[in-house]
C-alpha cells in the first residue's frame, strides 16, 4: 500500500484545514446549547466544494476519489471543531448523494446532483424505523404499486437532517414475503404530498446537527422517483454503508488528532506539584495512547480507501474502520477530558461536548455490536 500523497492532495488538505478552522468554529458552544444547525457553515462548505467531493465534476462535483474523499475529510475535522455540521455533511454525501450517483439514471443525477453538490439542496436518507434499527429489513414501511405510481406508507426515525432536507431517499418494501429483497428506494422531494416532517429529537451530542421523524401518509410518487430498480434497495443501502463506514469516520480522526495536540500542549503547560503535568507517567501514558490510537485508527481508514481506490472489496476493512474508530475517539475523548481535570469537565473548554459528539460514532452506520457481527462473518463465523 503506497499512501504517499500528491502535491494536489497535500494542497486540498491544508485549504481545508485553514478554510475550516477560520469559517466554522465560531459561536459553537452556543450552537450546541442551543441545538442549532449553522446553514451558513453548510453553505460555505458547499462553495468550498465539500459536499460534492466524490461527485464527478460533469454533476457538480469535485470529482476526487475515495482516497482522497478520505483526507479531505479528515482535514475537516481536524479544522472543523463542529461535529454536527462535518457529520451533517458527511450523511448527506456518501448516504445520498452516493447512492444517486452509484445507482441514479442520468435524469436522475442530473437533476439532483448538481442542486446537492452546490449546497442548495440538503439529502437525507432514511432507513431506521421506531421498530428496526439494526434488523433494517425488518422494517413496516410499505410501498404500492399503482400503475405508474407508487404509494408510500410509514414511519422513519433518528434521520438526520430531517427536518431541513430538499430530498429524502427512502427505504420501503413492496413485498414484505420477500425480506430483503422486497427493499426498493424512492426519491422523495420535500413539499411531496403525504410527506410529513415529524417531531426534532433533542440529543447527547452532534447537536448541531438536526435529526428528526418522518411520517408517509399514501405519499405518491412517479416510477421516475424509484431509485434503482425494484427490489435494489438493499444493495443500494449495503452501497452506501460501506462508503459511509469507510469514509465518515476519517472525521474523527482528524477530530483525534486536534484532539491530541491541545492535551499535549496542556501538558506541557499545567504545573502541579512544581511540574509540568505531562511529567507524571499517568498523563504521559495517556497521551502515548492516544497517539497509538490515532495513527492505528488512521491506517484503517487509509487501507479501507486504498482498497476501494484499487476497486477492491472492503467490507471486512470498513466494518473494522468504523469499529474501532469510533470506539478510539470515544476513549481518547475520555482520556482528553481527565488529562484536562476540572477543566476538561466545563462546558466553555469544549472538551465534554467533544466526549458526548464521539459517542454517537458507535451507533450510527451500525452499532459497534453489528460491526463485530459483520467481522465474525467474514470470518467465516
Ligand atoms: C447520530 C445518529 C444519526 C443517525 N442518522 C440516521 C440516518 O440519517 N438515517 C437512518 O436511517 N438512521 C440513522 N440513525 C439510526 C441508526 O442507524 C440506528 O440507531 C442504529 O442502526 C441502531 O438501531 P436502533 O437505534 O434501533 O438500536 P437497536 O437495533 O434496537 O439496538 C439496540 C442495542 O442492541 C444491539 N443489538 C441489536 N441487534 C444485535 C445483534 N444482532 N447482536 C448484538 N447486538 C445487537 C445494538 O448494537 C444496540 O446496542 C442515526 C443514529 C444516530 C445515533
């Protein structure tokens, strides 16, 4: 594996890092109190070019590969100190834009990328219901078909960006007898009759990053709104959680890394009984873990984009990513806020909103339980 990087990709890297740290950061702990999605942030990410990251340029995108996806979002989150807004950006990219751009006719791209890609439009895609969340193809969620329609009934919940989404990507079955393969995906655009946006949960973490219910009460759509074919819905889904897996996660390494480098300088700073506290082994071994952390977690994540860029399977490799990236960024978080003591406790020093942001990493995209469930099958287990 060669992850030597182009003078292009170094480039994007630090204009990411600079743009991000100068435009996205301010009023964020009152953001958070509030549980307020900065619009504005989401915007000048788009004119930045961000959301389209992936996305051929021919639709309104950047036009890089995973790889490269990988390390700009890694730059963003290390710049970034709004978790809400980069995870935000991150689901509307791969959990929707993704699957258009993998599975979409032409029409469709055209007619959607672009408006996601610029900003204008935000995607979300809703999967989870009240009753299946982890057995996701378990869900009630109906759909008819009547002649060239389709009519929606159901009921979707923890969507994030519900309730200011343009378009939503919906998971329904046509055929409940036929599991997963009954799973088929619709292109539901705002203001669609028989689309309600429910109520906005109030949450831990990430809350500057809206999530919400959707209700379907018979909410047609035309055939030109089925995305895929028929029955594709699973495969559609299974698409854009291994994008997802691979790609979300790269966030909160850079998260780790900015992480790391405000608790080494602490430590080098704070003094307590006449000495720096980075001079006691408590502290030390707990930087020193966290470092492992990072650079282990970051090798992960680096192999999963390598794999894809070669156009090999990474199943296995994402499902191991996002596992243990998000349960090192929660200890490391752990660690950041006792290296930091009384202080790493306080709201104003961000530390514990960046402890209740990461713990959301080990439910989203699969809870770390079905992460190990989907390593054991690859195992063979
Ligand atoms: C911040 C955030 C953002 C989200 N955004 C979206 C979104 O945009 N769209 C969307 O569709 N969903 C979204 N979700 C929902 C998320 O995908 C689900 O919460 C997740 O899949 C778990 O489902 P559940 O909450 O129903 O928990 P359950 O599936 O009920 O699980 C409860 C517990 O049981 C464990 N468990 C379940 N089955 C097994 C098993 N077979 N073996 C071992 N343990 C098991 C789980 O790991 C968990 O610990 C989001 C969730 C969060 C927290």
């Amino acid at each position: 594996m060669d992850f030597s990087w182009s003078d292009g990709d170094l480039a994007l890297r630090e204009a990411i890092v600079k743009f991000a740290a100068r435009e996205l950061n301010e009023g964020l702990v009152e953001r958070d109190r509030k549980g307020e999605f900065s619009h504005e942030g989401w915007q000048k990410c788009a004119e930045f070019g961000i959301q389209g990251l992936p996305i051929p340029e021919e639709y309104g995108g950047r036009g890089v590969d995973i790889l490269t996806t990988i390390l700009a979002l890694e730059a963003l989150g290390y710049g970034c100190r709004d978790n809400g807004l980069h995870f935000a950006i991150a689901a509307h990219m791969l959990s929707c834009e993704v699957p258009i751009w993998k599975f979409g006719s032409d029409e469709q791209k055209r007619r959607y990328l672009p408006k996601l890609c610029s900003g204008e439009w935000i995607g979300v895609h809703a999967m989870t219901e009240p009753d299946s969340g982890s057995d996701a193809f378990a869900m009630q969620t109906r759909a008819e078909r009547k002649g060239d329609r389709y009519v929606l009934n159901g009921r979707k919940t923890f969507i994030t960006s519900a309730p200011v989404a343009d378009l939503l990507l919906i998971f329904a079955s046509l055929d409940p007898t036929k599991g997963a393969r009954g799973i088929t995906a619709f292109l539901v655009e705002k203001g669609t009759p028989g689309l309600v946006v429910g109520r906005e949960f109030e949450k831990m973490g990430l809350r500057t990053s809206p999530m919400g219910e959707l209700v379907l009460e018979d909410c047609e759509v035309s055939a030109g709104q089925l995305l895929g074919k028929e029955g594709a819905g699973a495969a559609i889904f299974n698409t854009s959680m291994e994008w997802e897996r691979s790609c979300i996660v790269a966030s909160q390494v850079g998260a780790m890394e900015r992480q790391l480098e405000r608790c080494v300088r602490y430590a080098r700073e704070r003094r307590q009984f006449g000495k720096p506290i980075g001079k006691f082994e408590a502290i030390s071994d707990k930087l020193a873990e966290m470092k492992v952390r990072l650079e282990t977690a970051r090798l992960l994540v680096y192999k999963v984009g390598w794999l894809k860029r070669h156009g090999k399977q990474a199943a296995l490799e994402a499902a191991m990513a996002k596992l243990y990236v998000s349960e090192c960024c929660v200890k490391s978080n752990l660690d950041a806020v006792q290296i930091h003591g009384g202080y790493g406790y306080m709201t104003e020093f961000e530390l514990e909103r960046e402890l209740r942001d990461s713990i959301a990493g080990t439910i989203y995209s699969g809870t770390s339980e079905i992460q190990r469930l989907i390593i054991a099958g690859c195992l063979g287990v």
